[in-house]
C-alpha cells in the first residue's frame, strides 16, 4: 500500500510525538517499545481509516443528509440549536455514546458482526496507534448510525467541529499505554484505564465497557467491569484466532469459520 502525501506524513509524525511523549512521561507499562509487535499492521490501518476510509465518509456524510433527512424535525433541531455551547455539546457527545453504545454491543453480540469487529479486539498491546486497528465496514457503519443521529437532533456547526475533535482524541488516547490517578472522574469520563479492560480478555471483562466518551453510560446499564483493580493481565480475543497483518485482518469477517 502507498503511504504518499505530505499531509500523511505531518499527521504521522504529528501524532506520534504527541502520544509517544504522553506515553513516556505517564506510562502504564514502562518497558513497552514504540515500535512493538504488529505495529506495522496498525500503521496500515491507521493509514487506511484516516484517508481512504475518511474519503468515503465525505461521501457517508452526503448520504446521511439523503438517508436521515426525513426523519429531521424543526421543532427538535430548533430546541436542541437553541442550547447554549457547552450543554449543547455535552448533550451531543451523550447522544453520540449512546448511539456508539448499542452499534457497539451490537458487535459484540451478534456473531456476523463480532467477526468485524475481532479485528480491533485482537490487538494484543496497547497503545495509542492500536485503536487504529478497525476492520473499515464497521468504521463506516458506526460512524453513519452516530453522524446520522445527530444529524437528525441538529447540533450546530461549532458544537459538531468540537466533537469531531474530541472523537478523534478519545479514539487515540483510550487505547494509549497511559497511566494517570484519575480518582472519581474514572466513573463519569472514558479513561484508557476503562478501555483497556474493554480489550481485556480476562473472563470479568468481556462484554464489557462499551462506552467511548461517558463511563457513566455502562456503570448505569450495568456493563462496566466491576471490582477489577489494577490492570488486565491478557489482552486480545480469547483464543486469538485473528490473523496479522492488514489484508488478512480485511479479509477475516468474509472468511469460513472453519478456517480459524
Ligand atoms: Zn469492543
Ligand atoms: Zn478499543
């Protein structure tokens, strides 16, 4: 695969400073390498889901206005518009969590779906360039169910810019060999303490820990890992039957059961 443009490689290197630093100063675990096993595999995905897959969703998004425009009301767009900035944006990163949430679960407990979705579970160290690890349909079927939703609710522009970014922070920072005292935060803000229990594969972690942004979300639907300190010791699918490498991973969902 070409990995080209000048803007590619910015954003690379961008990130990586970013986030190697982060991981530096506050590291979970100390002796992990930057350039630890299958980072060349995330590397392709992150190259994938933030190009090729971010051009498609330019053309997502102009479906999303054709798809869910009849289902927008004025008297809602009108209400939620008329919400100061900060409400406003908090109540769209709510509902985008929640819409996340059941796209999520829905991927855990639908077996078609959990073949898409094994592809980012079999991450077996984590770090901030492992969430990049995403099979792309669920990508792009995620990102219309959440788009589209708040598309219909009619969050401003400015408010929509903001989430956007604290999206693509949360994505990168959850995953990320991060240690930091969170004390009672833990409980209402998605942590990479929370995540990386999501990605554990002890047995009290699985199916647990949906939520991307408000950890409230799965303490008050009764999915949030419970009485686990510390860290997961094991990370990736139970029984780890997903192969590396980019194209494979691509392949996985589409591929006889029997072949795992
Ligand atoms: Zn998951
Ligand atoms: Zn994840």
């Amino acid at each position: 695969m070409r990995l080209p443009s000048v803007t590619f490689r910015a954003f690379l290197l961008g990130s990586t400073l970013i986030f190697a630093v982060i991981e530096k100063i506050f590291p979970l675990y100390k002796g992990q390498l930057l350039f630890r096993r299958e980072w060349q595999t995330d590397l392709v995905h992150f190259a994938v889901n933030h190009f090729i897959v971010g051009l498609a969703l330019l053309t997502v998004n102009f479906a999303i206005h054709r798809l869910f425009g009849w289902l927008a009301s004025d008297t809602i767009q009108n209400t939620v518009q008329s919400i100061p900035f900060l409400p406003q944006l908090l109540l769209c990163i709510l509902c985008a969590d929640l819409v996340q949430y059941c796209t999520h679960r829905a991927y855990h407990e639908i077996p078609f779906l959990w073949r898409f979705h094994a592809v980012h579970h079999s991450a077996k160290t984590m770090d901030w360039l492992a969430g990049s690890r995403q099979h792309m349909v669920e990508l792009i079927i995620t990102r219309v169910g959440v788009l589209g939703a708040l598309y219909v609710l009619g969050f401003e522009k400015n408010v929509m810019d903001v989430y956007i970014v604290v999206v693509g922070f949360q994505a990168v920072f959850n995953h990320a060999n991060v240690h930091l005292p969170w004390g009672p935060i833990k409980y209402v803000i998605v942590t990479p303490d929370f995540h990386h229990w999501h990605h554990s594969s002890d047995d009290a972690a699985i199916d647990k820990n949906y939520a991307a942004h408000f950890a409230f979300i799965d303490h008050i639907l009764g999915t949030a890992v419970k009485g686990q300190t510390g860290f997961p010791e094991k990370y990736g699918v139970v029984g780890d039957y997903v192969p590396d490498g980019f194209t494979r991973q691509l392949m996985f969902p589409f591929r006889s059961r029997k072949d795992d």
